[in-house]
C-alpha cells in the first residue's frame, strides 16, 4: 500500500512539475517576446493623434522591434503623452534627432511607433528624453484620398462608356475604322502597298548594304579612296598633273590659234607661194598650161617606152621577167595544193 | 429542507422555492470547504490519490483533445485566411484562440465529463450506502476527507493539464502548418506569441481555476446530497455534468466580459 502511495505520488510529482514547466516556459517565451524582462529606459514623445495606439504596442526601430509602449495620456486637449520602454542594448543606436511615427506592422496589423532617422552625430538616447514627432498619414486621410480616386474613377468610366458607345456605333474616325468596310479595304490596301513598300526598302536596303561592304573591301577603289592614303597622295598628284597639262594644253592651243591666224593672213595675200598659187589668177593659168604640157609629155613618154621594150637592145630583160613572175606564180599554186 | 414558509406554503412557488434553497446551500457547501481548507488535519495522501485521479489519468484524453482540436482548429481555418493570403498568420490565430479560449474550456469540458461524472457517482454511492455516515461515526471528517481533497486536486489539477492541453494543441497546429506551409518551429513559436499578452495568459490560468473549482464543489455538492438509492447515484453523476458544464459555460462568458474591460 504504501509503495503504490509513494509511486502514485512521485508520478503526481512529476505531472505537478512539467506542467509547471510548460506554463514557466509560456510565460518566458511570452516575456521574451515582449521584452518584459528586458532593462530598459523610458523616453516619451508628443502627439496630436495616436491612431488607436495602446498599451503594450510595439516600438520598432529601423524594422527592429526595440521596445514596447508603457503608459499614453493626455497632457491638454490636443496632446497626448506617449511613454516607451526602449531596450537598453538598443540605446547606442538610436540618437536623439531620431523620429517618432505612429505606423503599423502590417496592412491590418497592431499600431505600433515607428523610429526611423537620426544622425550619428547626435548623442544616443538617455532616459527621459523627450524625441520629436513626424505627423503620419492616417487611414482617415488614405480613405478620404482613396475617395477623391474613386470619382475620378467614375468620371474616365463614364467617359469610356460614351466613347465606347459611339465607336458601337460607328461615329468618329475609330468607329468608322471599325464598323466601315470600306475604310477597312483601304486600310487593308494600304497595309498590303505598305507591306510591299516594306519588302522593296528591304531590298534595297540589302543592295545598299552588299553594295557598302563591296566599297568597304580592302583593294577596292573606294576603299582605298578612304582609307588608303597613298592613293589618295598618288591622285593628288595625278589631278595636280593634269592641271599642269591642261595649263600646257591651253597655252598649245593659244599658240597654234597663233600660228593659224598668221597662215591666214599670209594665205589671203600674194607674198607666200600658197598665197600666190591660192589667190593668184594669172600663176595659176600657168600652172594648168604647166600640167597640160605635163600630160603630153608623159604620153610621148610613155609611147617612147613602149618602143624601147620591143628594142633588141632591152628584149631580153624584159624576157627574162616575164619568165620569172610565171615561176612564182607556178610556186604559188603547189603551195596552195 | 422543504421549500416551505413559515405557514406551510411555498414562499413563491414550490419549485422556484427549492431553487433558491439549493443556492443557499450550495453557498453553505462551499462556505464549509473554505472553512475546512485551512483547518488541519490535512487528508495529503487522499489529496495525492486525487490529484493522481484527476491529473495523471485525465492527461491521455486531454493530450488527444488537445492534438486534436490544435490540428482540426489549424485546418479549419486556413481556407478563410488562404483566400487573402494570409495563411502566415494561421500561428498567430491558432495561439489566441487556444491560449485564451480553447484549452481552458476543452481542459474543463473534458474534466467535467470525466472527473465530474466520476465523482459524483462516487459520493453519491457513498452517501445512499451510508459509508459517509459511518465516517462520520468513526470521527473521521467525511467533508474534509472527501470533499476538500477532490475539490482542491480538481483547483490544482485542471490548470496543470490545461497548461498540457495548451502545448499538445500547438504541437498539433505546428504539425499542420509545418506540413502545410512549411513554417519552420523558431517562426512558428516567435509569430504564435507575438500577439499573446500575460493578460491572456493569467486570464485563461484564473479561468481554468475557478472551473477546477466549480468542477469540484458541483460534482461533490451532487454527491454529498444524493438522495433515492442507486437511482440518485446516476443522478447525481448526471446532474454533475451537466451542471459544471453549464456552469462553466456561464463563467466563461462572465469572465470574457471581465477580462475585455480590463484590456
């Protein structure tokens, strides 16, 4: 009996203890969480509104939950006084020209203050500082500005709607685009000419382009017209030779323009011979009876020649080559055949 | 004790009457266990016996209910938060509603059943077999022996396993949000006490205690009061369920109300 006393007592024991445990453990983790056990100093900051911000809300500190709120009252009809416990070890880091707003941890979550800002030179926070106060936009103020959005809203909706109705209706430009066939044909033609138009500057184009990398190959004319300055030196001084014979040219020209003008002026008169045998009536008389007598002499001649071939004095030679033009001409022939 | 006036006739009616007489003496009963709490002897190896009763063998049913009412709870409500993506705060819901509401009453409804019914059915057999009587006879304080003992394990045991209850149902939320939502443990525990306050904590912990005691005075009340044989012993047991659960029905509203307005 009184083992089983002893042992129904130890296991009441140990019931006892783990559940004294489990509710120590709740209650640490619960504290750790709020910082309860935390030390901590008191700073407080002045409010015209706290947004429904309470007791046991949490401070955060650039996102970091830092400390918690301690006691909010009013000080007069406008202002109200919030005390915050802020974490010792967060101290260092949060300066006096830090700023306090009343935020949310989330879209619908807790009020909480938010710290943000403060600068490095300013000294850390000390225990009953009191820090400045940023006015923060307030679900009033979103919804009133969500309001103004609204009937701008239905404002460009009812716009819409009229616009909507008369291109239905095929009024103004858009409507008929929609509801006219035949401005869609056109439309359609001028897409297609648009498209064929597209293809040939394509064409082109790629032409353009062979074309511009045929110029731009090296060894080209065109190429080395840019690049090459040797040949451009070279045509330099091609162009510079021309000049200077063109200048040569011109100065030929003058000079034989000259010597034409002076030929004429002698031709027209009798002091050179062409003159003379161009403008002189009498020489030139002369010279036909000079070429008449010319004419017979050469037939005497001729007649005197013919009488010398029949002479026995010349037979022979001339014998001799008739004999030797039909041997070439019998030579002529073998070779052909 | 008739519900009766001075000349005979019930004062109001004959059953609002006995209503009244049996507040009286319920307000009597508990005066006495006030009394007799701080008066020694102290029946410590009877309160043992209890708290094992009580305690130890209540801790396996209130583990189940717990897991499960975690788990189930958990399931339940992640399609209303799934459908605007807030399934990050199932953690958060789970443990509010478990720590201020759901293991207390489910620790006390479960007790109620089981330790309410026992007990009951235990003194009432003792009071129709007239072993109280005997008690009594034998200089044993029959009040203090049974009633004490069972009233202050119900005080000490049902916060104990409500503590139990509390942690098995968000090991089951954990289990199913972890399959869900592979929420890992250090998130799970940081964002299901991040909106718990020590004010929910010491309220559910007051809660759990005044139901202990209701549990224990209304159970032992039918019990010690049990009348018409071994008919009056399922009464009793019957009685004390129903009563306690109704009880602690009403005290958990009063005390909601009391806990908001502190807040």
């Amino acid at each position: 009996m009184k083992t089983t006393d002893s042992r129904r007592a130890t296991t009441v024991g140990i019931f006892i203890v783990l559940g004294l445990i489990i509710f120590a453990a709740a209650i640490l983790v619960l504290g750790g969480q709020k910082k309860s056990f935390m030390q901590s100093i008191q700073i407080k900051g002045i409010f015209h509104n706290v947004g429904g911000l309470s007791r046991g809300n949490n401070v955060w500190y650039s996102g970091v939950k830092v400390g918690t709120i301690k006691k909010i009252t009013f000080m007069d009809h406008s202002r109200i006084e919030v005390l915050m416990n802020i974490d010792k070890n967060a101290r260092p880091f949060i300066h006096k020209d830090v700023r306090a707003r009343i935020s949310s941890d989330g879209l619908v979550g807790n009020k909480i203050i938010a710290l943000d800002g403060g600068t490095a030179q300013a000294a850390p926070i000390e225990d009953g500082d009191v820090i400045i106060v940023e006015a923060s936009v307030s679900t009033e103020e979103m919804m009133d500005t969500l309001q103004v959005n609204n009937k701008n809203l239905v404002a460009v909706t009812g716009n819409l709607r009229v616009i909507m109705e008369n291109i239905t209706a095929g009024r103004g430009t858009l409507g008929k685009l929609i509801t006219d066939p035949s401005v869609y044909e056109q439309l359609n033609r001028t897409l297609a000419l648009l498209h064929k138009t597209a293809g040939n500057t394509q064409q082109l184009t790629e032409g353009l382009a062979g074309y511009a990398a045929r110029l731009q190959k090296p060894g080209v004319l065109a190429s080395d017209l840019v690049s090459d300055t040797v040949v451009f030196n070279k045509l330099r001084g091609t162009a510079t030779q021309l000049q200077e014979a063109a200048v040569q040219a011109n100065k030929v020209a003058h000079d034989l323009q000259a010597v034409s003008a002076n030929v004429n002026s002698r031709l027209n008169t009798n002091e050179s011979p062409a003159g003379v045998l161009l403008n002189d009536s009498a020489t030139a008389r002369q010279l036909q009876q000079t070429i008449r007598n010319l004419e017979s002499s050469t037939g005497k001649l001729d007649t005197n020649m013919e009488a010398l071939r029949h002479n026995f004095l010349f037979r022979g030679y001339f014998r001799k080559q008739e004999k030797l033009r039909r041997k070439q001409e019998k030579q002529q022939k073998a070779e052909l055949q | 004790m008739e519900p009766i006036g001075q000349s005979g006739k019930p004062v109001i009616s004959k059953r609002i009457d006995h209503f009244f007489i049996t507040v009286y003496a319920i307000f009597g009963f508990i005066g006495r266990f006030l009394r007799e709490v701080v008066r020694p002897p102290f029946e410590t190896r009877e309160f043992i016996r209890q708290c094992f009763h009580i305690g130890n063998k209540s801790l396996p049913l209130i583990s189940l209910t717990g897991f499960i009412t975690g788990l189930v709870f958990t399931k339940q409500s992640r399609p209303s938060l799934a459908e605007f993506g807030a399934t990050s705060w199932l953690p958060s819901l789970i443990s509010i509603a478990i720590v201020r509401a759901l293991a207390p009453l489910v620790t006390a409804l479960i007790c109620a059943g089981r330790v309410g019914s026992s007990m009951g059915a235990e003194l009432a057999s003792m009071k129709v077999t007239e072993q109280i009587d005997a008690m009594e006879v034998s200089a044993i304080n029959p009040f203090k022996y049974l009633v004490v003992t069972r009233v202050l394990a119900c005080v000490v045991c049902l916060p104990l396993l409500m503590c139990y209850n509390g942690l098995i149902a968000l090991a089951g939320a954990f289990v199913d949000i972890h399959l869900n939502e592979q929420t890992s443990m250090d998130t799970f525990i940081q964002n299901a006490f991040t909106n718990i306050s020590f004010l929910d904590l010491m309220s559910s912990l007051v809660k759990v205690l005044i139901y202990g005691f209701t549990i224990g005075i209304v159970s032992c009340y039918q019990g010690f009061h049990a009348t018409q044989g071994t008919e009056g012993v399922g009464k009793s047991a019957n009685v004390s369920v129903v009563a306690s659960m109704f009880l602690i029905f009403i005290e958990e509203v009063i005390i909601v109300q009391l806990v908001n307005m502190i807040r």
